[in-house]
C-alpha cells in the first residue's frame, strides 16, 4: 500500500511539471524555464521498510544457498570419495577366486583385467605430506610397481590409475623369448612369498615399442589440448605414460653372447618413451646374468649403455635417468666393488652426461649432505629438495634399485616343501636381507646415488622403513599379487600403518 501511494506521488509530481509553463500558460521551451522542479517527496516510512526488508530476504537467502550448497557439495564429496574406497575395498572379495587358479593363469587375468579398465581408478588426491620431487619430475607419492607385474607393457594405465605414484614395466628383452618352462611360479602364501623363475618370458621390445609410443602419443595429444599452458621451469606433473612416472626395465636375451648389444638395443628402441630406464643384471634365472654385477663387467655394460643413450637426440628435458638393479645376494666385497664402479661413473657423468634443469653441481653436493644429516636424525629423505635429482639442466648419475629376487631361502622358508624349487624368491622373508643391502648401499654410495627400495613391502611401516634406510622411492610386487588394488591405499593412507601416518608420527 505505502509503495502504491508513493508511485503516485511521483506520477502527480512529473504531470504537473509536464502541465505546467510560463506565464501565460504556453508551452515555452523548457531551458527557458526559470522555474525551480518540484521536489519529489521521499518514499514513505513504511515504503522504506519494506524495500530494506525484501533487500534483507535476499541476503539472506543468498546466505543460506551458499551455505546449502556448500553442504550438498560436501556431502557428494563424501560419498564419492567413499564409493571409491568401497570399490577397492571390494576388490578383497575377489581374492580368495584367483588363489584357486594357476599363479602363472591368474597373473595373466590380472594384467588383462587393468589393461581393459577393469580395475578401480583412484580418484581421490595423494595427501600433500607424500608427494616429492625427483628426476625433475613431481612424483604424487613415493610408491610404486615394480617390473615383473606388467612385462610386456599392456597396462600401464591401468595400473597407474590404481594410484601408483610409478610403474615399471619389463623386463623387456630385444628378441621374444618364452622363458624357462612350466610351471614356474610356485606360491607360498602363509609365508607372504612367491618362488618364480620366468626367465625373462617377454614379448620383444618391438612390441613394447609400439604400445608404448601409442601411450606416449596420447599423452601428448593430451598435453596439446590442453588450454593450460606450461612454464619452462615449472616442474612436470607426471610423466610420460600419463599422470604417474613410467619406468622400463632391460634385460638380454637368454642365448646372447653380448650382453651389452642386447641393453644398447632396448636403449635405442625404448627410452624415448621412459622417464626412467633400469639395466637388470640381478635375475637369478637367465644364464650367467650376475656375473655383470663385477666390478669390471658391470663399468663396461653401464659405460655402454650411458653412450648409446647420449648419443641419441633429447629435448629440453634431458635423457632419461639410468639406473642399475642389483640383487640382494650379494657380499661385502661385491657391494664395495657396484658402489664403487657407481660413484666412479657418476663423476664421470659429471663431464658426459647430458644435462637436466634446476641445479648445478655444488648445489647438488650440497642438498645431498643436508640428505644424510637428515637421515642421521631420523626424518624422510625423499622430503629433502636434495631428492630433485634430475630434470634438464642438471648432470644425471647412476641409480640404483635394491633388490632383485634372492635364491637364499631363510627362514621360514626354508622349512616350506617348496624351498626345493629353483627361482627367485620375493615377498616377505625377503624383506630384512634387501633392507640391510639397501643400508649398506646407502652408507657406501655416501648418499650420493638416488636409491630404489624393493623387497617385502606389504605395508606403509615397511614402506617407511625402506625409506628410513636411505630409499627416496619404494616398489612392491609379491604383496600387490596377494593383496590386489586394496593394498595401495591401504599402505597409503586407509590403514593404522600407512605411510601418512608414520611419516606424521616422526614429525617429517
């Protein structure tokens, strides 16, 4: 009622001026007017009232959308992060069905299974506190597969959607071979351990070639949509398979004669398409593979392969990192003799090698002696800058990954009706023995060589302790084939003894 009269108010006042003129009366144009307008009386009280009310309403009711929307925003969150952790949960129920088929049958299924997108993708973010740098690459947690699971590279998308921070595939070998014969994959499951002796079964690097550089295709179709673009010194999310680090590792050929031809050729064929490569001369089941771990042997293999990889043409980025897997059956003198030829071939390197971003070489002397009194005290070495060990202006060294498969049987193994059986054993028992390697290795290499930490990991305390021992990364195989896609959140962060929480318990 108030704003009615109001309206009319101003209708009455604009007439009258329309009406009104000079003297007279006639219409005089209106800057001749010398007459003042008239005042347009004020809304009413109650006109005022009401406006402030409705203009209070919808504040108001802007508030309390905000707010609701908010909280529904909040609450698909928390259902979709909990869908997510049921279907990995979930996948536990299927586990008790592939203990009842042939290990070698199962395995196949699993691969085929991740390669089809058959598996739970891990949508949730990696909590900030696992995320580190190395290689000039962001690594979304320190957690990783190693070779073995995916030999022939067909799931590697798969696999790194399950929330791997990176996987490695291979062995791969120059040539397709089949391996020793079967059965050679024997289980034992109350002990946490496998007995395998495969022998290197790969498909070529032919054909790794070709479904690697289709991932690698994609992804940069990927990267060239993209509208974001990329600073030069930003340091890259993920790598070249997708949004996790794609390793690949390299072996020989059963029947060769040169060991070194073999690795120069997977060199050649497949590091464009690593972030990092892997030189496995620890397999207890090719003929004659250890012997390259000499002092001797294993200088000549390295120096050949770090010259067939520089030789080749790289972009801003850098070669891929070189790394060299070693077994943990190895003695004091053998682990002197391999840090010995790494430390030597590091520092040339420090000439040769092509160069990757971010740091130069006192720099680098310097992060890593901020990593070994930060070890001494206890804390994370993967936290450290220090851990930037590569990216394209930076000279790239020699890595490690420690350890291969042991053909030790310790106990309670040992007492297993298939301790007979010839092959390498993981899982488990091995867990000790390649952590003291591991030690050892850290302690002869001064901290200087980026180290991989592999062997009986089954959950995020033993995940933490191979850090603790010096590893900036940590792999895991045998456990992943007993505990499926449940495993990897659960050593991350759903279980008690997740890598989050003891890293939170030790205040790093």
């Amino acid at each position: 009622m108030a704003a009615r009269v109001w309206r009319s108010c101003i209708r009455d006042a604009l007439f009258k001026k329309l009406k009104s003129g000079p003297v007279g009366g006639g219409f005089a144009p209106r800057l001749a007017s010398t007459r003042a307008a008239p005042k347009i009386p004020p809304p009413p009280k109650k006109g005022r009232l009401l406006t402030g009310t409705m203009i209070g309403l919808a504040i108001a009711g802007g508030a309390y959308v905000t707010e609701a929307l908010k909280s529904y925003l909040y609450m698909i969150d928390a259902i979709f992060t909990f869908c997510i952790g049921w279907l990995f949960k979930a996948t536990k129920f299927l586990n008790p069905f592939f203990a009842l088929l042939d290990p070698e049958v199962a395995h196949r299924l699993a691969v085929s299974a991740a390669s089809h997108g058959l598996v739970p993708r891990e949508k949730r973010p990696d909590p900030a506190i696992l995320g580190l740098e190395v290689w000039g690459r962001k690594f979304t947690n320190p957690i990783g597969l190693a070779a073995g699971f995916d030999k022939n590279a067909e799931a590697v998308e798969g696999l790194l959607g399950l929330g791997f921070g990176f996987v490695e595939v291979g062995s791969v070998t120059p040539i397709p071979q089949e391996g020793n014969p079967k059965p050679r994959i024997f289980r034992l499951r109350q002990e946490g351990a496998i007995i395998n002796r495969c022998g290197f079964n790969s498909e070529g690097i032919v054909v790794v070639a070709k479904r690697l550089g289709a991932q690698h295709g994609k992804r940069k179709m990927e990267e060239t949509s993209s509208s974001v673009p990329s600073s030069g010194n930003e340091v890259k999310q993920g790598g070249k398979a997708g949004p996790g680090i794609l390793g690949v590792n390299l072996g020989k050929n059963k029947t060769s004669e040169d060991a070194a031809a073999d690795y120069v050729q997977g060199v050649h064929t497949l590091s464009q398409y690593a972030d990092y490569l892997v030189i496995n001369v620890s397999s207890p089941n090719t003929p004659g593979l250890r012997k390259l771990q000499g002092r001797k042997q294993l200088k000549d293999l390295v120096k050949k392969v770090q010259a067939a990889r520089d030789e080749m043409q790289w972009a801003e980025e850098g070669p891929p990192p070189l790394l060299v897997k070693i077994a943990p059956d190895l003695s004091k003198q053998d682990l002197d003799d391999i840090a010995a030829v790494a430390l030597a071939l590091r520092l040339d390197g420090l000439s040769q090698v092509g160069m990757v971003s971010g740091q130069t070489e006192t720099t680098m002397k310097n992060e890593e002696t901020k990593i070994i009194k930060i070890l001494s005290q206890g804390a994370r070495a993967s936290k450290v800058s220090g851990c930037k060990c590569a990216g394209p202006s930076q000279l790239v060294p020699t890595r490690m990954i420690i350890s291969n498969t042991t053909v030790s049987r310790p106990d309670p193994v040992s007492r297993h009706p298939l301790a007979g059986e010839s092959g390498g054993l993981s899982g488990k028992p091995l867990f000790d023995l390649s952590t003291n390697i591991l030690k050892e290795m850290y302690i002869l290499t001064r901290g200087k060589i980026p180290l991989i930490g592999c062997g009986g990991v089954s959950s995020g305390e033993d995940a933490y302790k191979k850090i603790r021992a010096g590893a900036t990364l940590v792999q895991l195989y045998t456990a992943f084939a007993y505990g499926g896609p449940a495993l990897i959140p659960q050593i991350k962060i759903d279980s008690g003894q997740n890598v989050c929480n003891v890293l939170n318990l030790d205040g790093t």
